[in-house]
C-alpha cells in the first residue's frame, strides 16, 4: 500500500502514527458512549457528546492557530497525543458525570490543536508530488479505522471492561507521539521571535488571516464551500440513528450491519484511490468525489428498505475519501504552510457555530414537522450545492488551482 522508496520513509510514519490514533479515536468514541449512558441512563446525556467538539473548538480556535503557527508542528502533536493519553487513562477514575464532561472537554481542547498542526506538518513534511497519494493513504488508514477501531474496542470491552478498555485505549496515543519523536524536525523555530499569545497578537492574526483570505478569493471560497457542503452530510449523521431506525424501521442488527458495509465501501474507495491516485486529476477527484457521496445521501434521505438504504451508503462510503483526500490536496497546495495554522484554526471554528446551529436547527425541524421531510430537504439543498461547487473547480480558468508536479498528470477521461 504505502510505496517501499527511501524517500516514503518519514510519510509512512507519520501515516502510521496517524493511523495508530485513529484506531485509539473509535475504541474511545465506543468506550465514552458506553460509560456515559451506563452513567446516566439517559440518551441526551449520549447526545450531548456530539455537541461538546463544536462548542469546544467555538472558544479554543480563536486563538490555537496563533499558538500553533509559531512553534513547532511536531511537538504540538506528540504534546496532544500525551494529553489525549493521560486524560483518558483518567476517565474510569472519575467520580461524576461533571468530571467527566470536564475531561471531554479537555480533551477537545487537545484534538483543536491536533487537526491545525497535522495539517501543517503534513504540508511540510510530504513533498508536494507525493501529497495527493500521501491524503489518498491516509483515506485508507482512517477508513480501516472506521472498522477496526470499533471492532477492537467492542472486543475489549467484552473481554475486560469499559474502564480497562479506555486505560489500554490510552497506550494507542502514547505509541502515536513515540513513533513522531522519529520524524525529523523541519521548522527552525527561534524561541527569543515567538510573540506572546495575548489578545493584540490574536487580532493582528485574525488580520493577516482575513488579507489572506482576499487575496485568495478563490482558494478561499472552495474551501470555505466544502465546508458548507459537507455541513449537510453532518446535519444528516447526528440523526442517522434515529432515522435508520423509527422511520426505515431498521434493527439494531441491522443498523451495525449497515455501519460494518459503509466501512467496507470507504476501505474499498480508499484501496483504489491509493494504487491508482495518479491516474485521478486533482479536479476531478473533487468533483466525482463530491457528486457521487451526495448521490449516497439523496438514495439514504429517499430509502425505504434495508437494500435501498446500504446501496446509498454504499455509494458515500465509497466516494467520500476521493472528495476528503482532493480537498485536503488542494489545501495543502495552495496554503502557505507559514499561515496554514491561523488558517486552518478560523476554518474550523466556522465550521464549528454552523455545526452547533444546524445540531439545534434539525432538531427543532424534526420535532415540527417529520425527520423523512427534513433529511430529504437537507439533501437535495446539499445535491444543488453540490452542483454549484462542482461547476466552481471545473471551470477551465481555475485550471492553475489544482496542478501537481508530478510527471504523471493524467487527467481521468470523462
């Protein structure tokens, strides 16, 4: 899967070290709902656990990006990775419900930093031939997480305990920072120049930030669309339980069917795109990418039986890592790497208050008028956005956007 030459060395560790961690995200995203609703007994206690990364990365990114953009990216991580460690090993020693909403939090917290400086290190480290198949890997190893981790963690949960599960949940995080310390450090970062991090130096950022963002209108506003777009996917999700189950009228069975098959379809999306990434143009990788995930919700907002409801995920599940790993590609181009944090951080925290309004919109939508209703509305506005992006990178002049030196620029024939 990952190419054997010398110079894929400092990628496939870091791939791994990524990989390893997203396998620790899901045994943790199993063991945190189970604790919790053992806790509580309550559903919305459950709810609640959607909402606490939107609020968290609300607050922490106005300022993580002007953190993260003057020290160096690796370290950050293997500090999270740490963080995220210790913290969790903490949970099964909790006393209440309030500690343990607590340690979430800073647990978020953590996370925000981790998703800016990644990206960054990413930039840095791959060269920029290599970081359409680097995203096209690592599709895959998030992909594989998506079966492993869950599957690993119910295992455990089984064989052991929740509170034992989280404890050894904590050791993928440890190994995640261990296997960073061995990449090389490519930022020279001169401590006596790192501004203090106060109030001024935030808004001086948010200025550089904003001058980026117009004099890059259009690197800007692709991304910024994404975003939007894929909102709607979000939307969709946090009620993809309830839907599946009071209104196609799915089992439990075959709702962790249905999970285990959307799996199956990202591995297989991501199999593919890593052998054969260079025979894809950036541009329609995007665009196929997008168009076809949201044909996968238009097929799950319309089904009405176990078989049409899997064909849609299907199609999504196998489609979505061609749109995360061209984005991510396009991205990592067409940002600099020095303003990529700052960046990256107000990005994000956009996302995050449109998450947090779409979580309370849907769901008072739902309760007004019917959940069929409001999936179908929320993915046939996605389906007409879809079209709109898709005409965006397209478009013969904005050709430049999406190039790669690479010596295989082969664009996929319509």
């Amino acid at each position: 899967m990952i190419p054997k030459s010398k110079s894929w060395k400092d990628p496939a560790l870091l791939l791994s070290s990524i990989g390893i961690s997203s396998i620790g995200d899901f045994i943790y995203l199993v063991a945190i709902n189970i604790i919790v609703y053992q806790l509580t007994g309550s559903a919305a206690a459950v709810a609640g656990l959607w909402i606490i990364a939107p609020l968290t990365n609300i607050v922490t990114k106005l300022w993580t990006g002007s953190f993260i953009d003057y020290r160096s990216k690796r370290k950050v991580m293997v500090v999270t990775y740490i963080m995220r460690a210790v913290f969790i090993s903490f949970i099964p020693f909790a006393p209440n419900m309030i500690v343990i909403y607590g340690i979430l939090v800073i647990l978020s917290v953590a996370k925000s930093f981790f998703n800016p400086s990644s990206m960054t290190y990413v930039a840095i480290l791959v060269e920029k031939e290599k970081r359409k198949r680097f995203n096209a890997i690592r599709s895959f190893t998030d992909s594989g997480a998506f079966i492993i981790g869950p599957a690993i963690g119910g295992a455990l949960i089984l064989l052991t305990s929740v509170e034992t599960t989280l404890l050894l949940n904590a050791g993928f995080f440890v190994l995640s920072g261990i296997l960073l310390l061995f990449l090389p450090e490519k930022e020279k970062i001169d401590k006596e120049t790192i501004p203090a991090l106060t109030f001024s130096q935030v808004v001086r950022d948010f200025t550089e930030v904003r001058t980026f963002m117009s004099k890059n209108k259009y690197v800007a506003f692709i991304y910024l669309g994404f975003i939007m777009v894929m909102v709607f996917s979000f939307a969709m999700d946090t009620q993809e339980v309830v839907f599946t189950q009071q209104v196609i009228g799915l089992s439990e069975l075959e709702y962790s069917l249905l999970i285990s098959i959307t799996g199956i379809g990202s591995v297989t999306g991501a199999v593919l795109l890593s052998f054969f990434s260079n025979k894809f143009s950036l541009r329609y990788m995007i665009v196929i990418g997008l168009t076809m995930t949201t044909a996968g919700y238009i097929i799950y907002a319309f089904s009405w039986s176990f078989a049409s409801i899997v064909a849609g995920f299907v199609i999504l599940g196998f489609f979505n890592v061609f749109l995360n790993a061209g984005i991510m590609t396009f991205y990592q181009n067409n940002v600099s790497v020095e303003i990529m944090g700052r960046v990256t951080s107000i990005y994000q925290l956009i996302q995050s208050v449109i998450q947090v309004l779409f979580i309370l919109g849907i769901g008072f939508l739902a309760d007004m008028i019917s959940l069929r209703i409001t999936i179908v509305a929320l993915a046939l506005v996605m389906l007409l956005s879809s079209f709109i992006f898709s005409y965006l990178v397209i478009k013969p002049n904005r050709k430049s956007f999406y190039q790669e030196d690479t010596a295989e620029k082969k664009e996929l024939s319509m």
